[in-house]
C-alpha cells in the first residue's frame, strides 16, 4: 500500500511540474515555449492570457479585431526575446492588464486634446493597493495629452495629493558638466566609462563621444538631437527624509510610429540623482530611490524586471 501511495504522489509531483499551457506542449520549439512548457507559474499565465484573448476578440467588432491581431503579434514578437522566467511573468502580466484595461470604460479627453482612450488606459503591473500608485494611476488616467500618451506625461495638480514642482529645460551649459558620467553611468552603470571610451576612439581616429574641453562637449551636446534634460527650480525631498535631493530628468528617444505594425517609440523619462559637486550622478542615492541603471522596475522581489517594448506602465 505505501509503494502504490508513493507511486501516486511521485506521478502527481511529475504531472504538476510541467505546466498546460494554452498550446501544444510536444510542439514546443522556442525556448520561450520550453519555458512555459516546463513552469507551472508562466503555464497557467500563458492559459490566462488565451482566455483573455479570446474573449477580447469576441466583443470587438471588424476594426478592433483588427487591432487586437496587431497588438497580440507584435507582443508575441517581444515575449519570445525573453532569456528568463521573470522577463516572461512581466510580459504576460502586461499584456493581461492591457486586455482588461481595454474592456473597462474609458475617460473622455478634454477637447482639443489626444484621446487617450484610442490608445487605452495606463495601469498597475505592480503597486496596486498602494496610495501613490493608485493616486498617479489615477492622474495620468485623467490628463489629457498633447502627444501620445507614451510621450506626453503631463505635469500637473488635478488629482488631490499631487503638486506641480516646477521642471525646467536645462540648458546645454547646465548639462556638460555631468552629461558624460551620466550619460555612461545610464547605458552602462560605470561612471568613468566614458574616459576610456573616448581615449579608445582618439586610437582609432573616430571623434571622441564627449570631447576633452567644454568647448568640444558643448558642440557635441547640441548635435545631441534626442536628448534633453530637465531640472526644478525648487529641489526636490525625493523620499521625504528632510534632505533636498539634487534631481535632473533625463528624456532620451524619439515620440513617433515605427516598423510595419506602426509601433510606437516613446521617450525613456530617467530621474538622477546628482552628486555634490553636480559633476555626475550620485550612484548609491540614484540606486536607492529609483532602481535603475538595470533597467525596467524593481519587483517586491529586490529583482529587476525586463524591459517589455510593449506599452510601458506604471
């Protein structure tokens, strides 16, 4: 009796730890697929998002069908880039909010603006249940934009809770003294990178990057087309500890459609946290508040989640 029990037990670890998936397990080929396949999280996630689909397409008349083959292959497309579990969970946990998203009601813009609703909501991939997610969720949900809302995150007071704090286009000037270390300390997390890079391009006869005089950064910094930078005119208490924190926003990207689906590019929106002497970012304090250069969000984990080329959230 007890090896007939065993028995059992030992086929019902091995049946729930290969997962069902919404697709043929046998036809697995990507390695994306493997991964669902043999993860039992990401599996039920995968049928999830199928139910989720089809439903979707069932309420949606010709034009929205339309869309939503659109939206699914080019989210199809991003997904099977992933190299990891958690860069897969992110994914589907995106694309579930966006379909469930689309299904709920829209606000209006107010006239005159961009309609958000042709683009859909913004919403919670982490943070719901917490205040100030909710209470930013709830902003941008009620801003009207100018641009397309991967774009065009308007600055304002409408949603109680929230203060206008003043940004300010930094000029090239402003910028130089810091823009190699952050510049660098962005792409790569090494601050001093940049030094190595230019000597490296001065062997090879190729114009440096940045530049070794002021002279030579600001021409650079002006043919810098996609990047501008913001700071306050007040500081900011970033995390309210009774300490001023120095904080530039570094904008990165263009806003326009690209590719044969008409996806569309955003600006990378990236706050730092300069160092006293305003020379480079302050590499622990920006790590501390903000999570990056890794790139994505921190989960409730402490791990760093990919960065989805679908829609971003917030």
């Amino acid at each position: 009796m007890k090896k007939q029990l065993f028995v059992l037990f030992s086929v019902l670890v091995a049946s729930s730890s290969v997962g069902a998936a919404s697709f043929d397990c046998k036809r697995a080929k990507t390695g994306v697929e493997k991964m669902i396949c043999s993860n039992l999280n990401l599996s039920k996630l995968d049928e999830e998002l199928s139910t989720a689909y089809r439903d979707a397409m069932d309420k949606a008349g010709q034009t929205g069908k339309a869309v939503l083959r659109k939206e699914q292959t080019a989210w199809l497309k991003s997904r099977n880039v992933c190299k990891d579990t958690l860069c897969v969970e992110v994914f589907y946990r995106t694309r579930l909010a966006m379909l469930a998203s689309a299904a709920t009601d829209r606000p209006r813009a107010q006239a005159g603006a961009v309609d958000v609703s042709a683009y859909g909501r913004f919403w919670l991939t982490y943070g719901k249940g917490v205040n100030v997610c909710e209470a930013y969720l709830e902003r941008l949900n009620q801003s009207s934009y100018e641009h397309h809302p991967k774009c065009d995150r308007p600055e304002n007071d409408e949603v109680p809770g929230f203060q206008a704090l003043d940004r300010v286009k930094l000029s090239v000037e402003q910028i130089q003294p810091f823009w190699p270390s952050v510049a660098t300390f962005l792409a790569s997390g090494k601050v001093q990178d940049w030094q190595r890079g230019d000597e490296e391009s001065r062997k090879l006869g190729v114009r440096p990057r940045f530049g070794r005089s002021v002279e030579e950064r600001l021409e650079a910094l002006r043919a810098e087309s996609t990047l501008a930078v913001y700071g306050y005119q007040k500081q900011v208490d970033i995390d309210n500890d009774g300490v001023a924190d120095s904080i530039v926003i570094w904008r990165s990207g263009n806003c326009a459609g690209f590719g044969p689906l008409d996806l569309m590019d955003y600006w990378a929106l990236i706050p730092v946290v300069l160092n006293t002497a305003g020379d480079g970012p302050d590499v622990e304090r920006t790590r501390q508040l903000f999570g990056h250069p890794s790139a994505g969000y921190r989960l409730p984990s402490g791990e760093m989640a990919g960065t989805p080329t679908s829609p971003p959230s917030v």
